[in-house]
C-alpha cells in the first residue's frame, strides 16, 4: 500500500518496505511520480486492499470456511506474518488464528520489526502453542509500540518471548513491553518473557512492563 506526502508540483509515493519499516509514522520514500499517475495507484491500492491477501510461506495460508488459521514454525514464516500485518493484509481481521508449531530463534535478525506497527495492528488470535520465541532483538528509535507485537487489540497466548529491548532514541511517548508494547481491548493469557529493557540512560517513553507496556480498553493481562 502506498502512501503520500505532498510537495509542490510532485507527489513523494511511498512504499512501506518490511526491512526499513519503523513503528509510528515514519516511511522511507521510494519514488516521486506526478498527479496523474498517483490516480492510477490509488485505483492499485484500492484492489490491492480488497483482494490481496498473502499467506507467504505459511501451511495453513489459505482461509478454510470463516476460521483462516496460519501455522508458523520458522523464523522466516514468523518475519513473513509480521509483514503481512504491517501491510495491512490481516487488518481488523479478528477471525484469524495463527499457531506455533516449534520454538523460533530471531538470533539471526539485527533487530526484530514489532508485529502490529505503522498504523496497522494485529487483532486475531496468536496461540504460542507453549512455544518460545528467542532473541528478540528491538532498538528504539522513534516513538511507537515496541514487543514481539506492537499494537494488538486481540489475544496473544500460550507464548514465551526472551531477547532484548534498547533505547536508542529517547521520546516521551512510546509503550514497550516483551509480549506487547500496546493493547487496546485484547487479552493476554498464559504468557511470560525473559526481557532486558535498556533505557540506556534516555526516555523509554511513557509506558514499559515485562509483558505489555501500555494496556487500554476493556483488556486483561
């Protein structure tokens, strides 16, 4: 999806691309392009919100009756699922169930981009399954919500997250937490995390907590 910021004679159409997306509203601008032709991408992004869907690498990617279930058990398909989200593909979709099926490692990632950021938010259910997600590795530079999820308003359970969480940019305003740096209305249920939260002499921001750093609405924890 593609978003704008306008100039004189020009539009600036930015892609929010997966490896540089950041929480809160920051964008990396991709192209410029004239008025004309942001017509024609507005009519792309309209199709593209009402018919694209990608299931990635998942098994279960494909919507079985009214209950689509994801299975996810690497940390390519769990890097996949966050982009889904972030591009709005499962947006207020709270029919969707996504399951681990073995513990993950993100060692291999130079930090971790939180499920749930950019103005989208996960709103399914995500069933741990028992399972552990490792070395979630977050630096904080800009204000947002920062988790293994940042802004969720459905229900995260069953799930152990260990890693990492590291100021580098101080702000008044930002929620962090291991599970979830934002709910609003959802539910927590049978989680735990092994978390460092490094405010490396800054501000985190207004909230932080072991499992959710800032809870709102009708939800439990």
């Amino acid at each position: 999806v593609f978003f704008y910021a306008s100039t004189t004679d020009r539009e600036i159409c930015c892609d929010k691309q997966f490896a540089t997306l950041e929480c809160g509203d920051q964008y990396v601008p991709a192209y410029c392009i004239t008025k004309a032709e942001k017509l024609r991408v507005d009519s792309q992004n309209e199709q593209l919100v009402q018919e694209e869907r990608s299931p990635g690498p998942h098994k279960g990617g494909e919507k079985v009756s009214e209950q689509p279930i994801l299975q996810i058990g690497t940390a390519e398909e769990l890097c996949a699922f966050a982009k889904d989200i972030n591009k709005g593909w499962y947006h207020g979709e709270n029919d969707l169930t996504v399951k681990l099926t073995a513990d993950i490692d993100l060692g291999g990632l130079d930090q971790w981009v939180p499920i749930g950021c950019g103005g989208h938010f996960f709103s399914g259910v995500f069933d741990g399954c028992g399972h552990t997600v490792r070395n979630v590795t977050i630096k904080k530079d800009y204000p947002g919500s920062y988790g293994l999820f940042g802004f969720c308003t459905g229900t995260i359970e069953n799930l152990t997250v260990t890693g990492s969480i590291t100021c580098v940019e101080g702000d008044d305003h930002s929620a962090v937490g291991g599970i979830a740096g934002l709910v609003v209305g959802g539910h927590i249920e049978n989680c735990k995390t092994d978390i460092i939260i490094d405010s490396n002499r800054l501000s985190l921001g207004m909230y932080a907590g072991g499992i959710v750093g800032n809870v709102q609405g009708h939800s439990t924890v």
